[in-house]
C-alpha cells in the first residue's frame, strides 16, 4: 500500500495536499514544497496525523504560526501538518468561598495548541487573569510557543511559567498528561525540542487582577516591540539567542547587555543583504525578506553573522530559529 493511500485511511480522502508551497505558512515567506500536506482542525485530527505518519513510516513536521522557523528551499519530506486546534475555555477556578459564592483568586484556562498566542493574551487580559499580559504582540501559537519558551525581557517572563499541565503526543503516538516540570523549561528552550512530542492542548495557571491593569501592562510591552522591533514585515522574529552572562561581562558590551542583536550590528552586518535577504536597519537580530528572497539567502546571512562575531568577539552566536529541511 502506498503512502498517500494510508494517510488518507487515516485522514479521508482528498484532504492531503501533495507538493504543497510552505512559504505562505511561514513568517519568512520562504521555503520549498512539503511531500504531503495536511491542514489539522481540531486536536483529534492532529492525533490522527501524528499516527498515520507512523502508519506510513514518514517524517512528521507540525507548523503552527510558522514563526521561528526556516525551511528550506528543498522543503520538507513527509507528512507536514498546519495546526488549526483552536480554542479557549476556563476549566476551574480556585480560591475560597463565602457565603456560598465562590471568590476565585486562581483560573485554569485550557487553550488547543493552534491557537495563536495573542488570542489568548487578549481572552485573559478580557477575563482579569494575570500572568501572560507582557506576551501580547508575540507572534505564533501556543503549541510553538511552549516549544520555544518564547519570553519577554522587560523583566524577563516566559510563557512557560505560566503552564500548569499539557496534553501531549509521545513519539509512539499516543496521549500523556504531563505537568510544567516535565518540560525542563529554560531560556528559549523546553524538552520538547529534545523528544519532539507534540502539544495537543495546555492549561495555564492564571491569577485574577483587574483587567484594566491588566492591558496597560500589555499595551506597554506591545508599544516597546512597536519601537524597537520591525512591524509589518516578512521576518521569522528573532534570528540568534542572546549570549551568556558571563560572556557579556567578558566582552564589557554596554551595560552588560546579552542581546545578540548588538553583537550582529557591531560586526557591520545592520542593513546587510543578501539576495533579497537583509538583516533590518531597526534591530540586527531580526532578518527580513525583501519579497523574493530563497531560504538560501537567510542561511547565508545566518552563517555570515556567525563568522563575523566569532572571528572578532570569540563567541559562537547560537540559532534561535529552528531549521528545517536540509541545506546545502
């Protein structure tokens, strides 16, 4: 039995896409074609991709926002799956009780992994729960941003430290419920990037405030992205991770800063193209395709700017985008 036959047992008949552009599923608008594509609407139709590609003995690749990544211009053997599990709801509210009537001081909200992150940000700033608010504006969903253990710098929260528990697949197909330790969450990392399961929902741990108080926080981070990061614009988000502490009081860079950002403009690469692939004159860290650029372009700039701060900082700048597909 063929391959295209066994996902579509799987999946029914006439939902795989063969040879399907990924670029449009990408911040970056790059990216070569996907063997098979499907576009998952709820969780169980995301189980059932994850197995019918064991079924098939193929590759399995997840998108949800498509941020963050870089495929390549190759693009990406297997079955490659679009993550559309949307959906929020409150699960449980706990605090004390007086006079029969309950007074709530924590939430629990459970959120499909698709949804895109702001969605829940805004839902929760709506609902007066405090703990994600400095996280609007952050692109993706809340399955890729779990993955990443995407943050906010100012001062420094990430998303994970707001999880409670997750649903997961587990490399043999099947669901576990599994708490935030589990994830061995540290910065722009999770064990996710390790075992590569996959998110099939998350419970978040909120605390109720006022909601008022609430979007003046998250408008204010929303404001400093505004300013300080290109809007608008095709670009994956942050290229590099930051650099260690100890490496940044080695160096004596302004104020001890880690930002990768300041290493890239330092080496003359701000502004610097290649193809139709520049890194932005706003903020170094961040590459931006000028319309027509190849993933081969963004590789290029990735390796140049670690040629050039290694060779003149003596560190080696780490990927913060995830590569995939392969690159020559």
């Amino acid at each position: 039995m063929d391959k295209l036959t066994i996902l579509e047992q799987h999946l029914g008949a006439g939902r795989i896409k063969i040879g399907e552009s990924l670029s449009r599923y990408t911040t970056l608008r790059v990216g070569g074609n996907g063997e098979y594509f499907f576009a998952a609407q709820n969780q169980d139709e995301l189980l059932k991709a994850y197995q019918a590609s064991l079924a098939a003995k193929i590759p399995f690749t997840v998108l949800g926002g498509g941020t963050n990544v870089l495929i390549s211009d190759a693009g990406l053997p297997g079955l490659v799956v679009r993550n559309e599990a949307r959906g929020i709801k409150i699960v449980k509210k706990l605090g004390s009780v007086k006079n029969g009537t309950i007074k709530a001081q924590q939430v629990l909200v459970e959120v499909e992994s698709g949804t895109l992150i702001n969605q829940l940000v805004r839902f929760a700033c709506d609902e007066g729960l405090g703990g994600l608010e400095r996280h609007l504006g952050l692109p993706g969903t809340v399955g890729g941003a779990l993955y990443m253990n995407s943050k906010w710098t100012k001062p420094t929260a990430y998303v994970g430290d707001a999880l409670y528990r997750a649903k997961i697949i587990d490399n043999n197909g099947q669901v576990k419920i599994v708490d935030q330790k589990y994830f061995n969450f540290a910065y722009d990392q999770s064990i996710l990037q390790k075992t590569h399961e996959v998110v099939l929902s998350a419970t978040f741990l909120l605390k109720t405030e006022e909601s008022k108080k609430l979007w003046e926080s998250a408008q204010k981070s929303m404001e400093y992205r505004k300013n300080t990061q290109p809007m608008g614009v095709a670009s994956a988000g942050c290229t590099f991770r930051n650099i260690l502490q100890s490496d940044a009081f080695r160096l004596a860079t302004p104020n001890h800063t880690t930002s990768a950002g300041f290493l890239v403009d330092q080496v003359g690469l701000k502004d610097f193209q290649i193809g139709n692939a520049k890194f932005s004159d706003k903020h170094a860290n961040f590459i931006l395709n000028l319309g027509t650029a190849k993933a081969a372009d963004v590789k290029g700039l990735v390796d140049e700017a670690k040629k050039r701060v290694s060779a003149q900082f003596q560190v080696e700048i780490q990927p913060e985008i995830v590569l995939l597909g392969k690159f020559g």
